[in-house]
C-alpha cells in the first residue's frame, strides 16, 4: 500500500472522499505524513531525524486500542490494548494533521472489524524486530494463513522447518510483534481449541469467529 497524495476537494472546498477517521485540518507549520515521506524520499540530516523517531498512532478498534508504530509506510508493530506506561508513546489518530494515507491504513483495519475486508494489503516490516531466524520463518508462515482458516502449532512448525519446535512456536506468537496484520489469531491447538493468544483468549475467539461468519469480501 502507497500514499494517495493530497484529499481532492470539490469547488466548496468539501473532501470528495469522505474519512473513516476524522482528522482535523493541520494548523500552520504542523509536519503532516505527506510531508515526512516527503523528507525521507529527499534525504538529508532532517530525513535521519524523522526515520530515528517512527510514527506511533493509537487507533481504537472492536477488540481495544490499538498502538501502531509506522516506518515511512510501514508497520513495524503493533499492540492490542496497550497498557498506560506504553500508551503514553502514542499519539491519538485525531490529533494527528491530516493524511489520506492514514485515512485509508486505518479504513482497511475498520473494513476488516467489520467483516468487510478479508485482504488487507497492508505494507509491514519485521526489520526493526530483532527476530531470530526461525522466529521470522515462523511469522512468515503465519502471514499466509488464509482469512478464515487455521493451522495448528504443530503444522506452523513443520512449514517453517522444525517441526519438534512446536512449542516455541507458540512462544513466538506470544510476542508476535505485528497481531492482526501477521494473524497469529489463525494458529490453534487442535480442532477442540483455540489455544493462547497475545491479545488473550476472549480477543482471539471474536476474531475467529469473526472470520467464520464470511461475508462479502474485499
């Protein structure tokens, strides 16, 4: 997923589009997102500076808060109900200047809890994560898990190479740094359970059985 550009605007200066998720209008000299995409495509000592510091916005949702942490527009994590000490290091959507690039990121997420959206084709990078090898082979087979299916801990284990590992497996979805965008929701123990989840059990078993209900997809 790219950003868009500037909202188009009809003649009476209404958006043509309307957002998901207001946002106010940026007072003068506020950095919107366009804009520090912009100095990170140009470069240069101000680009450093922004890319050191990631954008970290607090979207709510169906299931809690959630904390997501951006790299140009990339998601390098993201966190379900984050507690206090941990909310504190994001900034709430609405008080963020405009940006059609986020209205559209965080439309697809409220399309998905809607049970309109089955794809979300949301750009994300495990780079900053400092995962382990196999912990990134893990995550990677997890990402292919189909919208409304599920694998277990063992077949996980198996598609990313060793299969013994079973239960590590579980240990690195626990800390899956990016939920929902790499549904580690999808993994179960066996057909009788649902197993663990990092957002816990009651999140894990309304996503599944959001998923079960179908729907139209997008």
């Amino acid at each position: 997923m790219r950003p868009r550009g500037s909202r188009a605007t009809n003649q009476g200066g209404a958006s043509s589009r309307r957002p998901r998720f207001a946002c106010p209008r940026p007072p003068r000299g506020v950095l919107t997102f366009e804009l520090m995409l912009e100095a990170q495509e140009e470069g240069g000592a101000a680009a450093q500076e922004l890319q050191a510091e990631p954008l970290r916005v607090l979207v709510p949702s169906p299931i809690g808060s959630l904390g997501v942490e951006l790299a140009g527009v990339a998601v390098t994590r993201l966190l379900i109900d984050p507690k206090r000490a941990a909310r504190s290091g994001f900034i709430p959507f609405h008080k963020i200047a405009g940006s059609d690039f986020l209205d559209e990121l965080f439309g697809r997420l409220s399309e998905y809890f809607a049970g309109a959206r089955r794809r979300l084709e949301i750009e994300f990078s495990l780079g900053p994560c400092g995962l382990s090898a196999f912990a990134r082979r893990v995550l990677k087979e997890t990402a292919k898990i189909p919208y409304g299916k599920t694998r277990t801990y063992r077949e996980l284990a198996d598609a990313a190479g060793r299969p013994e590992s079973y239960r590590q497996v579980l240990s690195i979805l626990l800390e899956n740094p990016i939920p929902i965008l790499i549904p580690c929701h999808r993994v179960v123990t066996n057909k009788s359970g649902i197993g663990s989840y990092i957002g816990g059990d009651k999140r894990k078993r309304w996503l599944l059985n959001l998923e079960a209900q179908g729907g139209e997809p997008i």
